[in-house]
C-alpha cells in the first residue's frame, strides 16, 4: 500500500505544474478543513466540530497607493452526525455541514454561506459519504480603487459599467450548488471527489460599444472547479506512538490546475509538524497542538517560492486554525429508581 501512494505522489510531481487561478479560497492547512470544499465530509466524524480559520496570504504585499491588497480569509465551519440515539436509521447516517466565510482579494470581497447534507453508507471496511451543498455568495467590487495603466478609467467597457454601478462598488448575490464523495477507512486512509460552483454564477454585466457594434459580457464568472484529496495514516511498527500521514489536493476547472503535496509527523496524536508543497507557488512549514482530544490547534507559515515573493513584495503567508469536537448522545432506555420505603 504505501509503495503504490509513493509513485501516485511521484506522479503528481512530475505531472503538470500551471499555477491556478484562485478564485476559492485558499488553505494551507487542508487536510483539517475538508468540509469547505467537499460535502460530503459533513458528519463523518460522527461528532459535532465547530471549526475556526484564519489566513493572511502574502504578508507585504500592497498596491501602488500602499493599500493592502493581499487575499485575507476567514472561515468558520460546523458539522455534526445526527445519530443523537445510537440507533441504526436514515438520521444514523446523515451528516449536516455549514460554513461561512469572508474572502477579500485586491479590490474584490466575497461572504459566502454554504449548507451541506451528506448521506454515509458503508462500503466493505470503510464509509462513503454522499453530499450535496447549496451556497449563497454575495460578492463586492470597488471599481473606484481600480488603475488603468492607457488612458481613463471610463475607457474600460467593464470599468466604467462598474463605476456607475453603486457609486462605483456594486454587488451581486449568486446562488451556487456543489456534490461531493468522501470515503474514509479509520485508521487508514481516506479520498474524496467533490465539485463546486456546478451552475458557474456570473455577474457584474457589461456592455461595450466600438462603432455600430455593442457587445454585452459578465465582468465575474465564477468557473465551475473540481478536487480531488487523499490521505494515509501510516503507524510506526517499532514506535505506535509516531504516525505519518501524507496529504494531497488536486484543484482543477480543466485550464488551470494547483497541486499541494504534504507530509505531517504526529507524535500520540498530541503534537505534530511537517511540510507541504504547493507547485510553483510555496513550501509551508505546518505546526499542530491538540492538548485533550476535544481541542485542536494548528498554524502554517508559507514560504513563496513564486514571483509574489520575489523582490521584497510578499514576506509570506500566515494561516491559523482552531477547532472543537464533542458528542452527543442521549439514553436509549428509560432509568427507574425504588424508593426505599418499598424495599
């Protein structure tokens, strides 16, 4: 087993290497934030999680007016199993998620809100988790903070629409829908499929004019993108005590592709470390604490290995995560007590 994950990851390093447009937000720490990208990961825990994110990306990195326009994100995050009975039913094996974030890139601020259901069957040792997701993005542009390197800002058929749009910072709501499958084998492995942005949501119209000729566009197209993660835990024979577990993520729209490969070492799943590699843009150095199993806390830091580092303009990226899991489960018979005076 862990031979065929070496050369898959081999693969995945000699394979195509075109940085991604990013357009979701974006996080180092994947592998502990699986529900913001797959619905079907909702419940399967088999807990209820309140998890929390934080990430400054490209720490420095500023416009030529000094403004910060690095992409900043918060995200915070809820799933839960509904078995509250311990019973075997359709509630047994259903999962909700919801998360809700706010995204702000350059001029562009997106608050997203995303409800999650998943459905969990077992399949020979392991669970599939089949989830859908409906999402609500209200998304904001300050056209008026926009440069135009020739000419006027009005010049620009999109920027002008947006100037007159709102005083120059429109917004548009989009309603959005994602699938996912996560299968998982405790103690194991786990992979999962998803696909977001499935009715690819367009906004900010536009139109422009050259002569007797008018041609009508969306400023924002939101591209429908896909992903593909995996994992292993693997136990230290001569020491149970440390485990490694590799992490990847795979996130296509067909043109473009990103890459993150990671490799993290726990010890008693109390503390961990590693790194991750994310092609042609960074290597993350990654730092976890679960103090008792109910808490967990994390923190990565980028190192940009891309052109966005280059020449003093990004002194990297920061990320932090907290996250909180409990059950809940309630009697599944009745408790009945003597009084003493019946003895």
């Amino acid at each position: 087993m862990r031979n065929k994950i070496y050369i898959f990851l081999l693969i995945l390093l000699s394979a195509s290497t075109s940085l991604f447009a990013q357009q979701e937000a974006q996080f180092s720490q994947f592998m502990f934030n699986k529900l913001s990208f797959n619905p079907g990961y909702a419940g399967n825990d088999q807990k209820i999680c309140f998890t929390g994110f934080g990430r400054q990306q490209w720490m420095g990195f500023t416009d030529a007016n000094g403004d910060k326009t690095a992409p900043q994100t918060f995200l915070a995050s809820l799933d839960a199993c509904l078995n509250f009975s311990n019973k075997t039913n359709f509630w047994s094996r259903s999962g909700i998620g919801l998360v809700v974030s706010s995204d702000k890139l350059g001029y562009e601020a997106t608050t997203t809100v995303r409800i999650s259901y998943a459905y969990h069957v077992n399949v020979g040792a392991g669970k599939l988790g089949i989830g859908a997701q409906i999402g609500f993005l209200d998304k904001k542009i300050d056209y008026s903070k926009f440069v135009v390197s020739l000419g006027q800002p009005g010049d620009d058929p999109v920027i002008a629409a947006g100037l007159a749009n709102n005083g120059g910072k429109p917004s548009n709501m989009f309603t959005d829908y994602a699938f996912g499958l996560y299968y998982q084998l405790p103690g194991k492995f786990y992979v999962g499929m998803s696909a977001l942005n499935l009715s690819e949501p367009k906004g900010f119209p536009y139109t422009s004019t050259n002569g007797t000729t008018s041609t009508s566009g969306d400023a924002y197209n939101l591209d429908r993108t896909y992903y593909i993660t995996g994992g292993y835990e693997y136990t230290f024979p001569s020491d149970p005590s440390f485990e490694l577990d590799p992490h990847m993520l795979i996130q296509t729209d067909f043109t473009t592709t990103q890459y993150d490969i990671a490799a993290i070492l726990k010890y008693n799943n109390k503390v961990w470390g590693g790194l991750s590699y994310r092609v042609q843009d960074a290597i993350t150095v990654i730092l976890g604490w679960s103090p008792i199993p109910a808490w967990s806390f994390g923190y990565s830091y980028d190192i940009t290995t891309s052109n966005m580092g280059g020449a003093g303009k990004s002194s990297g990226s920061h990320e932090i995560f907290a996250k909180y899991c409990f059950n809940i489960s309630f009697p599944t018979y009745v408790k009945s007590y003597r009084n003493t005076r019946w003895l």
